[in-house]
C-alpha cells in the first residue's frame, strides 16, 4: 500500500468515525450517492513538450461517492472520486489519482461552541504559478497535496441584530515526496455581521496569521477588513469587502497591501 492510498484510507476512516459513533445516538438525515463517468478524451501532445509532440487516446474511468449527513449536533459532507487514464496507444503510462473531499461541523454546545474540521487531498501543478486544475485532466508535472485544517470557534450574538464569529484555525498543507513547501498555520480570527435590513449586512473582521514554511521561514500577518453583503434573490447575492494587510516576513521584508473581495 502507498503512503498515498493510506492517507486516504486514514482520512476516510478519521471522518466516518464521529458519525458511525453519532449514528448510535441519532439518525436524522444520510444521503450517499455513487457515480461513474467514462470518457475518452484526444490529446496532441501527451509529453506537454515543445517540440517532438506524441498524440494518443486516453480512456478515462472515474467512479466516485459523495456523502452527506446532518443532525442536530453533527453535518458531515464527504466526496471521494478516483480517476483512472489509460493511454491506448501507449505514449504514457496508465494513471491513477485520487481526490478527496472532507468536511464535518460538530456543534460541541449548539449556537455557541462549534468545531469545524477538514481536510482536502487533490493533485496540483508542481509549478503553481500554472494555476489550478480540475483534477481530471491527462496532465503532466502534477504533485500530491493534502490541507488539513481544524477549527474551534465561539459564535457571539451581542444584540438581536448582530453577530461575532470568533476562534483559532490551524491549517497544515504538506505534498508528496520533495515536491512541495509543506506548510502550517496558525491563526486567530473575529468576523461580525449587523444586520442593517432583512436583506442588507455590514461585515467586519480581523485575522491573524502566522505561518511557518519549509526552507522559506514563513510569515506573520495582521489583516483588517470591512464591507457589506447584499441579497437581492432567492440564492443570490452581492458582497463586498476592502482593507489593509500586514506582513511581516521572517525573512526579514515586511509589506503592507490594500486586499479587496468582491
């Protein structure tokens, strides 16, 4: 068995356990549903080279689960899909990937002591200056990334109108092998809501960060934010926000930027 497929296994094992144990107190909402999708796909440069290009079919099996359950005191969603390339002409070797999915939400005491926790195994560029992938392209230059994170928070209502989000989140991002930075944050947070009519909120938060990175030292930053969020239909809605952010590098080059979402 590869450290991959293991840590798979661990992480599917790890999430199912709280609602095997939840389920002997209370069963309120479980959906599973499989699928399986097959394709065949043309690709004129397997290689992804310059020059010298390989052309070559690729038939693609990808079957999958996706689960979801929810209870009083317990939501858990859970997708797991494996891919598997097989290369007809033999340019490339067959592949297999794996991408995992999972989140679960423990409500230790209801509307006011929350556990969020989750974890997401998925295959990115080597270079990540080439972006993102969508996990099922036949590409080349791909490395195994793993983000666990794990977050306690107290949820705050001052007012009947307004709302705090406040706790700790620790994240850890590590990749196969020698072919990523692993990573691993710690960060305190506060997020308040104000409802200013039934449709219209102002929000505003602050976050701090610090970060260690292999080989790279890492960061501490402080980031401030304000906006609003606005719905103007049924799942529909507009927001906002803009403020500074400071980084203090610990490798000694320290910036400050303007961040803005919208």
């Amino acid at each position: 068995m590869t450290a991959r497929t293991t840590a798979v296994l661990l992480t599917l094992c790890f999430c199912l356990a709280p609602l095997a144990l939840h389920a002997q107190q209370q069963t309120q909402k479980l959906e599973i549903h499989p699928f399986l999708i097959t394709s065949l796909e043309f690709n004129d440069n397997v290689h992804e080279t310059k020059n010298d290009t390989e052309a070559d079919f690729i038939a693609i099996l990808n079957p999958g689960v996706a689960l979801t359950y929810g209870a009083r005191l317990l939501d858990l969603d859970l997708r797991y899909s494996l891919a598997y390339h097989d290369y007809l002409g033999g340019k490339r070797g067959d592949e297999t990937r794996h991408n995992l999915f999972a989140f679960s939400e423990i409500r230790l005491i209801e509307n006011f002591l929350h556990l969020e926790v989750s974890d997401t195994f998925s295959q990115v560029y080597r270079d990540r200056a080439r972006g993102e992938t969508s996990g099922q392209e036949t590409l080349r230059d791909l490395v195994d990334q793993n983000v666990f994170s794990a977050s306690p928070y107290l949820l705050l209502r001052p007012t009947s109108q307004s709302e705090v989000k406040t706790g700790y989140r620790f994240t850890d991002i590590r990749y196969s092998g020698d072919d990523g930075i692993d990573k691993q944050s710690h960060a305190l947070f506060a997020d308040a809501t104000y409802d200013l009519t039934a449709k219209t909120d102002l929000t505003a938060g602050y976050t701090y960060t610090d970060l260690e990175a292999e080989n790279d030292g890492g960061y501490r930053q402080h980031s401030v934010y304000a906006g609003f969020r606005h719905e103007y239909g049924p799942n529909s809605f507009l927001y906002a926000n803009a403020g500074p952010t400071w980084t203090n590098r610990k490798n000694g080059r320290d910036t400050t930027d303007l961040t803005w979402r919208v």
